[in-house]
C-alpha cells in the first residue's frame, strides 16, 4: 500500500515526464510568418543590443500576429537579462494587451509598472501592435491607429538589452498560440504618421520597402523554413527556433518569498498541497507504525515524504509544464507532518485497522 501511493504520487507530480518536448513552431505556407502551437519558442542567439536613443530614452516595438485563442494567459514576447532588475514583457490576457515590467505585480493602478488595454484581440484576426515609449510616456496602436497613451510606462535600453524570447515566459510555462507575421524594435518614438505607415507597410502584399529609419532589430520571416529568422537591419541577434521546447531560464527550487503572492489561489494552492500530502503521510505512517514507535514512525514519515517532495520538485524542474520551488517542498511536508499525527487519532487507527494497514496487536503499544 505505502509503494502504491509512492507511485500515485510521483504519477499525480511528474506525468507525464517529458522533458525533452517537441517545439510546437511551423513556417506557414504561402506566406511570410511563423505558427506557434503550445508548446512554441522562438529564442535570439544572443542579446539585443539597443543604441543609446539621443538625449532621452526612446523605444518601439511592432508586433504583427493572428491570435489563436482568447481563453487564457500567455506570453507573447519578453526581453531577458540574468542581472536586470526588471523583465519587459509583452502578454496576451485573454482578448487584452498586457505589457509589463514585472510579472509579478498583480495590481498597478499607476500604470508605471503595467498597463493593459481590453479587448485588444480577436481569434484568428491579424493586428500590428505598436508600443510607442518616448518622453512623455507610451502610446499603443492598433493597425496604425492611436488607441490609449500612459504617461506614467516609460521603456527603457537595460529592458531591451538581453536576450529575445518569443512564444513563452522566459521563467515560467505560459505558451502562446497563433501566427507571428513581423517583429521590429526602434531606436526612437514614432509618430502616428510612423505607426500608419508601417503598418501599411506590414499589410502591403507587394512587399513595400520598409521603413527601417531608427531601427535595430527587425524580423519579417520571410526566410519561410529552416531554424533561423535573420534580423534584417544588423547582424546580431539572428533569432533561432530550437527542435525542443523548453523555459529557457526557469529557475530551479525557487524560493518560498519569491513566490509568495496575495491571492486566493495562492491560498489554494498552498492548502492543495497541503492536503495533498495528508493520505500519503497517513499511510507512510502506518507502514514504519508496524515496525517501530509511533512518535519515532512520525519523524520518519515527515523526514520520507520531505525528502519525496524534495525529489519531485529537482524532477519538476526538468519537466517545462512544471514549476520548481521551496513552497510545494514546504507545504507537502506540512501534509505529512499532519497525516503522520491524524494517524495518532483513535478514529483514524481504527480505520487503517480495519483496512488492515496496522494491527490491532501494535496499537497496544
């Protein structure tokens, strides 16, 4: 029974344990552009490496993509540094556009950290986003036309200096689905006579000219097969679609504080994990129960089934699907810990008892 729920256990954790999944990214025939299916990643060869933008810090970026779904959370494209403070993403909540800082700021009603536009998708609809940062805060477009400004959200060259990584979170599973079509990063602010005019550019089937005026980094897939997109303005960075999928930087036993948030399904989670752990710490209990003491066969239980939790989160961390952290470890141990006293109770003895798991003899103890 104690072997069963092992497995049950490493089943429930690790299944299924592929770590090695296939990169869900196919050229699309007839046409300049990408398909990501989740699992996808696209991922630079190296760092951007954006120009200082004259007195004042000035950035855009141009997405031209066709949106799979609007159902959940994803990550459309990130810029990501091992030593900057801050991590410039750029997401896909439901049908609205999220762009951010920080990832782990829930709530910012200053608009400095994150801002989010609703209903800026449809599925299956093909839209060029255009995020302006200039002076005087950022401006987005939608097929060249000013929809929202935030005076506050300010793009800076430390966000865009790392490495580009398109079609999931750089740290977390959080795939996107859909069609990307274009990609450009601009050393300046553009106008809305530039955005215009790029995305006519974009959406001329002739194939125009662009306007490549301040730009640093600009990526229209016209290659149409093969495992690199070239940047068509410098040589550095090529973009490369690796034939596995993984999160390129997730981090391995992330610590507890690090993911603690202040929400209910954090509360959830932890309480699921908690409970989780319960049955297994009942019946690891009554397995060492039957061959030693009980507070001794409670120090076991709890020392086992951290060293479990342990092993699964190491096992997580190789598995993209899974996260790896110090609070499952914390909280399935808490579990055990509290199935192992369960065991202690006269209702709960007579129960394992009866499901023969102790003996009646042993309990006398």
């Amino acid at each position: 029974m104690c072997v069963v729920a092992v497995i049950a256990v490493l089943t429930a954790t690790l299944w299924p344990f592929n770590p090695f999944p296939r990169n869900g990214v196919t050229w699309l025939p007839g046409i300049s552009g990408l398909k990501f299916q989740e699992p996808a990643l696209v991922i630079s060869n190296g760092p951007l490496k954006p120009v200082e933008a004259g007195g004042s810090e000035s950035y855009s970026l141009e997405l031209l993509l066709r949106p799979a779904s609007t159902r959940s959370v994803h990550t459309i494209l990130a810029f990501y540094t091992s030593t900057g403070p801050r991590q410039f993403m750029v997401r896909q909540w439901r049908d609205g556009l999220l762009v951010t800082h920080n990832a782990a700021v829930e709530s910012d009603k200053s608009r400095t950290i994150k801002f989010d536009i609703d209903h800026a998708f449809h599925p299956g609809k093909l839209v060029l986003v255009t995020i302006s940062s200039g002076a005087h805060g950022t401006m987005v477009y939608m097929d060249g036309q000013p929809v929202q400004s935030f005076p506050g959200f300010r793009i800076s060259r430390s966000e865009l200096s790392g490495e580009i990584v398109l079609g999931t979170s750089p740290v977390n599973y959080l795939p996107w689905s859909g069609q990307l079509c274009g990609l450009a990063i601009y050393s300046k602010e553009l106008t809305p006579a530039d955005a215009m005019l790029h995305y006519e550019q974009w959406t001329d089937p002739s194939g125009r000219t662009p306007d490549l005026s301040g730009a640093i980094a600009r990526y229209s897939f016209v290659e149409a097969g093969g495992h690199q997109i070239h940047n068509e303005v410098g040589s550095e960075p090529d973009l490369d679609i690796p034939s596995t999928f993984s999160v390129p930087h997730k981090r391995l036993l992330q610590s507890a504080p690090s993911e603690f948030k202040a929400d209910w399904k954090y509360v959830y989670d932890v309480l699921t994990n908690i409970a989780g752990f319960v049955p297994l710490g009942l019946i690891v209990c009554a397995c060492f129960a039957s061959t030693t003491g009980h507070w001794k066969a409670m120090l076991m239980t709890t020392a086992t089934c951290g060293i479990l939790s342990f092993v699964i989160e190491v096992l997580q961390y190789y598995i993209p699907r899974r996260g790896s952290g110090t609070t499952d470890i914390i909280t399935n141990t808490l579990g055990a810990a509290l199935g192992a006293m369960l065991m202690q109770t006269g209702a709960v003895r007579h129960a394992l008892e009866e499901m023969k798991l102790i003996s009646r003899v042993q309990q006398s103890e």
